[in-house]
C-alpha cells in the first residue's frame, strides 16, 4: 500500500488537536478534535502499552470489515462531541455475536489486553480526525487498508508499514491511539457537570467539562447581517446593563440595603442583612462567589498552547461551497476547528498563618466565537455555463471584537469558596493562566502573593464584635497600616507544561464590591475586576440561584 503523506507548513492549520466542542449551540461542526494527532512518543510513558493495542488493532481491522465498520459508526455517535471511539465503553459492545475485546483477544492475549494495555491505559480512545477533505463519514469500510497511527508509527495488519515526523499530517483516513482528555473516570470526590451524562457514558465515566457532552443543546442565538461581512450580535447584554431579574433576587437585596456604603454589598449577602447596622450576623452557608462573566482582549498575545502557534490554530482555512451559499451559523460552524480556550483561575487565600495558605483553582472553557464576534468574509465568483457559483468564506483576524461570555449560561458552574473574613484575609491572590486543555499538570511553580489582613481591632473582642468592627473600617474604607497588615506567602502549585499567564491582580472583600449602581429602570452594571488581557466579574450568589440557573435552561 502506497500512503500519501501531506506537509503542511500553515499556521492556521498547525497542529490538530483538542476537542470537538460542538457543544451546547451547536455552532461547531469540529473536523479534528479530542487527541493530537501526533503524540509525542518521548514524553509519553505508556506509548509501549498503546503501540501493543495500535499492533492488535491493525491486524482486526485489516482482516474483518466488521470491524472497521464498527469503528466508524461508533465514531460517528461522537460520544464526547469527537469522532471518537472510547474503548472502556466500546469494549462490551457487540460485533455480531462477540464484543469487541472478545474481538482484539483473537490477535492479543486477554492477559496482555486487560492486565496490561488497559491497566496502564485506562482512558484509551481511538480518534478519527477529519482533514481537509477526508470525512469520516465517507470512510468506506470495505478498503482493509486503514491505517492506524500511534505516536509517530503507521500500523497496517500489526506491521509498522511507514512513520511521520512532527510536521507531517496524513492525507487520508488514519485511526489515531491515545488517550482520552474529555472524560474522565468518577470518583466519590467528582459530581457530573450535567444528569445526561449516563446516557452515552453510563454510571463510570464523566465529561471534564460540559462542552464535551453532546446532550448539552443549549443554543446561543446567533443573527447574520451584512456589511462588509456577517457579524454576530456585540453582547448578548446592551452597554453591559443586565436586567436585575437574570440575577440573584438576594444579591440585589443586598445592594439596595447597602446602598449608601456599597463596600458592605457582599457582607451584607454573606451574612443576610436586613440594613448595615443589623448585629445578628451569622455567616450564611449557602452564599459563594462565582465568576459571573468573563472577557478575553483581542489584543492579547492569545495563543493555542498546544503549539504557541497563535490564534490562527483555532481556524480552519477557506470553506469553499459551491451553487448555494450557505448561512453565517453554518459558516462559522465549518471554520472553527474545534479548539477551545482553556482559562485556569488560581485564588489564593488562607488564615493568618503562613502554613496554612490554601489555593482553589477553576477552569472555564470557551470557543472562539464565545469570546469574539467573527467577522465572515464572503466572496462569490458566478456561474457560468461551464461551471456553478461558488461561494468562499473566511474568518477576518483583523476584524475580531472580544465580547463577554457567561459561564453560568454555558452549563460551567465556576463556584468559589466561602469567603469568611474572620477567619482569612480581606484581599485574595488571583492569577489566571491559558492553558492547553489537552494537557494534565506536568510542571509546578512557585509564586509569591501578598495578603491583607485585619489586626488589632479584633484583639480582646468576641466574634461579633469582630465583625462589626471589620465591616465598620470596610464599608468607609478606613483599613491603614494601624489596623491590618499584609503577609507575602510563597505557594506551588501544579500546571500544565503549555501556559500563558495573562491576569495577576489583587481582589479586596470590600473595595471590589460586586454592583457598581442599578439604574431605575432596574438594569445593573456588575463591577469590573482584572487587568491585562482579562477582565471580570465575581459576584456571590446563593445556593438557590446556582440550582435555578443549573436545572431551569
């Protein structure tokens, strides 16, 4: 067998990888997704283990049909939004009247498949990426000759027939090994991001995040109109105003009852206060801050961090159709590759002793076009009698337009814990990093972060007098060097190899009051925290809102 291999030198191209995230909108109808598709074989200690299962798999599939057919429509279910066959779920699945393992243990031994292979592989996935023209729906099954590819190695019949070097993708059909990145197995400290969960995955396995769940069908709207190019709405919120009934009903309470001293906003919710003067204070156990909203500047160095190869990665190139032009969703559903912005939130906290300094790390996804509106470009050349329209449509980088996503609204619950004053600092530590969402924490760092800390106005009183004093120097903003003090701490934490520091700021438990005013008309303009390339805002919610906005879509 003769296999063509294409050089692709394009950044836009790059190099394949990551998750389909057709996800909650269905606004993405990614090509090439969950897995790269070149592991790289010196950093991956169970590339023998995988090689073992690419040799088996290869002799099943060139000898049966059955087989390869069974790949393809398992494939095609795209049980984590990519064409991906995930084996701890397809291993029991019948072909004809034997499993598929039954199958592979025809060509290795049920020893080596389950205490082996499985044993130190317990993700393992088969990938079919599409690339360029080649459709895994067009897969015909009755051609044995299907390749498969792990690390850098070309399987035919358990025979490596030809390799790849890291700049090369293969110009036809190829059933990539790897492991998983989009699920993940449960444990008893996990909890489902979503109840539809077992209906592809079962009661064993769960999404990473929601925007690998395909039951997720929340849509986000999106209108074409044409100047230039087709754009999509700026924000779903106009000039950043939010109708006060999308928000917490208790939040808005809060603000109205602090309303002369704004800084006591998230006191007030913390502790249920009828006014700032009310000394039954007890801090309520089900108020959290959440990141209500996030915006990533355009102008930021924003980078595909799994190839540092730059916003370019996240596209594909041209779609060209021909007769009929197609919609701007449709568009946009064919020029995003399937890549998604991985946001890594670490906030660092802890009580007055430096040992006990505690960090709390979220993670918030989104696609390209949930951070940007993209500009289509579309361009037509006519039809003649020797040949039909043909229409063209590209994403403009020079026309892109950063706008606020909401995570809540995208079935991500990026919860926080508990702030108590009493007991930690009033200023926390936020640092937020790109990451490459492919990628598990392989490297560590070490930082050093300043708290603030109340002092002796607390010593000699009880709890409540405590926090009446605390809240009395907050809300008229009088914490000095005679009443706090501040604590540089030393933390390290894990991260993954590929990242991008891109925010580094102070958050004060008073100062960055949540509201900034709610207008008469009942509108509220959330205040902004943040610098550099990221901006935000955190707002405390109660466990009643949280439940509302995670069942009631």
């Amino acid at each position: 067998m003769k296999l063509k291999i294409l050089v692709v030198c394009s950044v836009i191209l790059g190099m394949i990888s990551c998750s389909d995230k057709e996800e909650l909108s269905n606004l993405t109808d990614a090509s090439d997704t969950n897995q790269s598709l070149q592991n790289d074989a010196g950093k991956n200690t169970n590339i023998q283990y995988e090689m073992q299962f690419a040799r088996c798999l290869s002799q099943a599939i060139y000898e049966r049909q059955d087989v390869r057919q069974f790949v393809k429509d398992e494939a095609l279910k795209k049980i984590d939004n990519a064409y991906d066959v995930f084996f701890p779920i397809a291993k029991d699945k019948y072909i004809g009247n034997i499993t598929f393992k039954d199958v592979l243990c025809q060509y290795v031994s049920h020893d080596v498949l389950l205490d082996s292979i499985e044993k130190h592989v317990p993700m393992l996935n088969i990938h079919l990426p599409e690339l360029g023209t080649t459709k895994v729906s067009d897969l015909n099954t009755s051609e044995a000759e299907l390749p498969v590819l792990c690390g850098q190695k070309i399987f035919v019949n358990g025979e490596v027939v030809d390799s790849i070097s890291d700049d090369e993708i293969p110009d036809f059909n190829v059933l990539v090994i790897s492991e998983n990145n989009a699920i993940q197995k449960k444990t008893s400290s996990t909890r489902s991001f979503d109840s539809n969960d077992n209906v592809m995955l079962g009661n064993n396995y769960e999404y990473v995040s929601p925007v690998f769940n395909p039951s997720c069908n929340k849509h986000n709207t999106i209108s074409s109109t044409r100047s230039g190019g087709q754009k999509a709405p700026s924000d779903k919120y106009t000039n950043g105003k939010i109708p006060s009934s999308d928000l917490d009903p208790k939040l808005i309470y809060a603000y109205k009852v602090s309303k002369s001293s704004k800084r006591g906003t998230r006191f007030a919710m913390y502790y249920g206060l009828n006014n700032l003067n009310d000394t039954a204070m007890t801090l309520k156990s089900d108020v959290k801050d959440c990141i209500y909203k996030i915006k990533f500047s355009v102008s930021a160095d924003f980078k595909d961090m799994t190839t540092n190869k730059g916003a370019y990665n996240f596209f594909n190139q041209d779609v060209i159709v021909k007769k009929s032009p197609i919609t701007r969703e449709d568009a946009i559903r064919r020029l995003i590759n399937g890549r998604v912005y991985c946001f890594l939130f670490t906030f660092i906290s802890g009580n007055e002793a430096q040992e006990n300094v505690t960090t709390q790390s979220v993670r918030i996804y989104a696609r390209p076009d949930q951070l940007f509106n993209l500009d289509v470009n579309r361009s037509k050349r006519h039809r003649t009698a020797f040949r039909h329209s043909r229409y063209a449509y590209s994403i403009n980088l020079k026309n892109i337009a950063s706008k606020w996503f909401y995570p809540l609204e995208n079935n991500q619950f990026p919860i926080l814990d508990r702030w108590n004053i009493l007991k930690g600092p009033i200023t926390k530590s936020v640092v937020v990093y790109l990451i490459n969402p492919d990628e598990k924490s392989t490297t560590t760092t070490s930082e050093s972060y300043t708290m603030k800390y109340s002092s002796d106005v607390n010593l000699g009183l009880g709890a409540k007098a405590k926090l009446f004093k605390i809240l009395d120097l907050g809300i008229n903003g009088k914490f000095d060097s005679s009443n706090s003090f501040e604590k540089t701490v030393t933390k390290t934490f894990s991260i993954a190899a590929h990242n991008l520091r891109i925010g580094d700021f102070k958050m004060d438990y008073f100062e960055d009051y949540p509201i900034s005013i709610i207008y008469s008309d009942g509108s509220v303009v959330p205040m902004i925290l943040g610098t550099g390339p990221i901006t935000m805002s955190i707002l405390p919610f109660s466990t009643d809102y949280l439940t509302q906005k995670r069942y009631n879509k």
